[in-house]
C-alpha cells in the first residue's frame, strides 16, 4: 500500500539568545511573571542580516542530510511563514536557489501558527495524486522578531525566531499503517480581528521610527486569543482521533503548538493527556509560530521521546483563525 512518511527532519533556531533578564531592561515586565504566563524562560532572536530563508534553508540542509538524499532528489517545496523576506517571490523560491534545487515547483503557504499543519496536508495529497513525485520538502520557518512591538510587553516576551524542516516522501511496503495517517484543518476568519499584523516585510527597515507602527507589527486580542486556542486545539484532536477510531490512550506522544505552557496545561487538563505525553520547548523557543511543530519533532527524536512505531498527534492554532492536527505513525 503507497503511503507518505517522514523520512527526514531538521531544524536551526539562531544563536543570539534574548533571555526573559535581557527583556527586563527593555520593557516593564520581570522573567517570573514571564515565565509564570507563558512557560518562557529564553527566546532566539535573528541577526538584522538573517532572513526566514537563511533559517529555512539551514533546517532544510539539515532535514536533507538527516534523509540521506540531495536538493535534486526533492520534487517540490512548501514554506509554511507569515514573515517571508519579501512580498514576492515565495519565500520557497529563494531557498531553492540557495539548495540548488532546478525547475521545481515552489510556493508559500500561510496559515500562522498553522501553517506547518496546513502545508504537511498540501505536500500528502500531491505525492499520493501525483506519480511523478517522490520528495517533497516542507518547511515552517519564522523571524518573528521582525513583527514584534518591543514596546508592548503582552506580545514581545512571547515570540521567537526559528525553522523546522520535513522531508515527506512516497513508500510502499507492507507496513500499511506507517507514515502520516491523517490531516484535519479548519479555519474560522470572522476572529482574525483577534490577532493580526496588518502589513509586513522582514527584509524591511525593521526598527526604523515609523509613523504609524500599528501596520507593521503584531496586535492580539491575548484572552480572547487564550479561549479560542484552547477550544479549537482540544476539538481538532479529539476529531482527528474519533474518525481514526482513536484514544488519547494510543498516542504515544502529543505535540502542541509551543505558544503558551497555561493553553498546553489546559488542553492536557480537558482531554486528560498525561503531561508526560505532552513534548514541550517553548521554554527555550519561545513561540516561533510555523516553526514551532517542526522544531519541536526534531528536538522530541533527538531526546528520545519518540521512537519507530509511535503514534504521534500534531496539534495547532494560529491567526486567521485557523487550526489543525496531524496523525503520524513514525518510521
């Protein structure tokens, strides 16, 4: 039976750490109320010269290499971001030059803190509908620093800068139930006033004084922002896992989108998940959006915490809104 399974994962978060002191002396805020709000205790921040596609392409080599194949082997890209270099072209087509990868399709995908989920389902369905492909790479890559009012201590202490990479490719074997065994999405556009960045370019004039910084950066409605991630998270999974005829008791291991430790505690408090199936790094991460899930396996494998034949669950929720989660039985 053809199937699609991950065979490569990457991931680079930048070197420059900003740590919950260092945002101390630059807003009214103290690392213990930001770290008993959020669960963040540090966050990695790009250089001004650094891109989403640098951090992209740093995690899609790493993915490559992880899959032992070479940019020629991949079929197609998919950049999951809400922060690309520029307006246009994708931010997938500036990484394929930097891959050396030749006349393949490119293209972004955004959904927020979605986006990963979004583009693992877009990326699925063309391998298992289209023969001629056999890799597909999948990228969630984010400078959120570049959209972040420093000055607004409700949404600067939150976010951070990083990328995660899969590499997704066509098996056939016997193993009938490896691979990605399901993708649900949805999205809900009548509340994108509760979170939303009105107009952005990273590779723009990023902390020049500006006339009216309410286009350029991130505005969130953060309680409002609190219930519905909490309530969408919790239905998304319990959908996916009723029409798989699934329990909570078959995963092995659950990976949330690493926005908040308060909305992860509670959606493991109302689905009765065990915090020890619950992978969590925000507290280095911090939120970097797209990034965040890929990152997050990739650091979840290199820990030990998922091994060959595990159920893994997927869950997110972004601006827009949007949602989503993903079932995956590891090879």
């Amino acid at each position: 039976m053809e199937r699609v399974i991950i065979k490569g994962v990457g991931s680079y978060i930048p070197e420059c750490v900003l740590s919950n002191a260092d945002l101390e002396g630059m807003v009214d805020t103290t690392s213990e109320w930001i770290v008993t709000r959020t669960g963040i205790e540090s966050r990695r921040i790009c250089l001004d010269t650094e891109m989403a596609s640098d951090l992209g392409c740093e995690a899609a080599r790493r993915a490559l290499e992880n899959a032992n194949i070479s940019g020629c082997d991949i079929d197609l890209i998919i950049v999951a971001t809400v922060t690309p270099d520029m307006r246009f072209p994708a931010t997938a087509c500036i990484i394929q030059e930097k891959l050396g990868c030749v006349d393949i399709p490119c293209f972004d995908v955004n959904a927020v803190c979605s986006g990963f989920i979004y583009a693992l389902d877009v990326a699925r369905n063309f391998l298992l509908n289209n023969s001629k492909m056999k890799n597909v790479l999948v990228i969630g890559t984010e400078k959120m620093s570049s959209i972040v009012d420093w000055e607004d201590r409700s949404t600067c202490v939150l976010f951070g800068d990083g990328a995660g990479a899969v590499i997704l490719s066509r098996d056939v074997g016997e193993d009938s139930d490896a691979g990605i065994l399901d993708v649900l999405v949805g999205a809900n556009g009548s509340l994108g006033r509760l979170l939303h960045c009105p107009i952005h370019e990273s590779a723009g004039p990023i902390g020049v004084s500006r006339t009216d910084q309410n286009k350029y950066f991130i505005r969130m409605e953060g309680r409002e922002v609190f219930k519905e991630a909490i309530k969408r998270m919790c239905s998304v999974a319990e959908d996916v896992l009723l029409r798989n005829n699934l329990t909570i008791d078959d995963i092995a291991c659950v990976i949330p989108h690493q926005a908040n430790m308060r909305i992860i505690s509670a959606i493991a408090d109302r689905m009765e998940i065990p915090m020890e199936k619950m992978f969590i790094n925000l507290q280095h991460t911090g939120n970097t959006s797209a990034a965040s899930i890929p990152i997050a396996i990739d650091e979840a494998l290199q820990n030990g915490k998922i091994q060959s034949e595990d159920l893994i669950l997927t869950i997110a929720f972004g601006a827009g809104m949007t949602w989503g989660a993903a079932l995956i039985r590891w090879k």
